[in-house]
C-alpha cells in the first residue's frame, strides 16, 4: 500500500512539474485536451494489462517494467487530466 501511494504521489509530482516547466506542451484546445485525455486512458489500461500479463517474472524484471512503463503511462495520465480541467476551466470562466 505505501509503496502504491509513494508511486502515484511522485507521478503527480513530476505531472505537476511537467506542467509548469513545460507550459508549451499545453494543448490549446478542449477537443485536444479530450483526446489527450482519452490517449492516456488507454495508455494506463495498456500498463495495466502488461503488468497483469508478466506478474510471476522475477522481482528485479517486474520493478524495471513497472518503473519503465507503468510510471510514464501514470505521468502521462495525470499530466493529460490536469490539462483537460485546465481546458475546461478556461471555457467555464471564458463563458463569463
């Protein structure tokens, strides 16, 4: 459970830093931001299945896929929703 909880704190960390540091990689649209979002949907559900597929390969192996895969799905992710209610934060306050 703390190992679970560390992993997607630091993937909301680094989302949160890429962010900030990169305000270019934005999407400059809902519609982009939607499809960004629907990408890393599927992104996390295909980290998810390989994890499932090679769960009983030895320790070292499982860490290095969870760390080379699962990681950057769950950045990406997390990097694509904050963009998606930052795309709809600006249409709700350009509407006023």
């Amino acid at each position: 459970m703390g190992f679970t909880l560390m992993l997607t704190l630091g993937a909301g960390l680094l989302a949160i830093w890429l962010d900030t540091r990169f305000p270019g990689l934005r999407p400059k649209t809902a519609a982009q931001g939607l499809i960004h979002a629907a990408v890393g949907v599927f992104a996390m559900l295909g980290a998810a299945g390989l994890l499932a597929l090679i769960y009983g390969i030895p320790q070292w192996a499982w860490m290095t896929v969870l760390l080379t895969v699962f990681l950057p799905s769950l950045v990406y992710a997390l990097l694509a929703g904050f963009w998606m209610l930052r795309a709809l934060a600006n249409l709700t306050f350009a509407g006023r």
